[in-house]
C-alpha cells in the first residue's frame, strides 16, 4: 500500500509540472523566457540539482539556449558540433 501511495504522489508531482509548464506556455511568448521557466519547472519535478536544455541548430549543430542549478547559477553559451560528444 505504501509503494501505491508513494507512486500516486509521484504522478500526481509530475501533473501539477505538467499543468504549470502548460501555464507558462500561455503566458509567455518570449521563448528566451520561456526556456529556462519551463526548465526550472522540469528540474523541481524531476529532483534533480541541475539541468541543460540543448536546440538542434539548422546546421545539426546543438546550442545551449538553458541551463540551472539548485543555487540558480546559469553556464555560458555553449554550442555542440554536429558529431562531437557532449
């Protein structure tokens, strides 16, 4: 019963992220904004300390458009070659 309990609050954590990114979309238009609010949103559900969010550039390229960590510090601008590792 207690694995149940704890599962059910787990998807419930995970609809109230989904809710309030849903939220943010229809609230915010500048997706410079945007990006990293529903970043800090994925990273409070997930529980993690920190999180990257990676665009695949036209060239194949991926640029790093987002990035947080618990203490709220932000990584520079970083951009990925096509066929390079991370």
């Amino acid at each position: 019963m207690a694995q149940d309990t704890a599962t059910l609050e787990r998807q419930l954590t995970l609809y109230k992220g989904l809710v309030e990114v849903s939220a943010l979309i229809n609230a915010i238009t500048n997706s410079s904004e945007l990006l990293p609010s529903i970043l800090e949103v994925a990273r409070r559900v997930l529980q993690v300390e920190a999180a990257s969010l990676f665009l695949v550039k036209e060239t194949g390229d991926l640029e790093l458009v987002a990035s947080s960590d618990a203490a709220g510090h932000r990584a520079l601008a970083i951009t990925v070659p096509r066929g390079k590792e991370i």
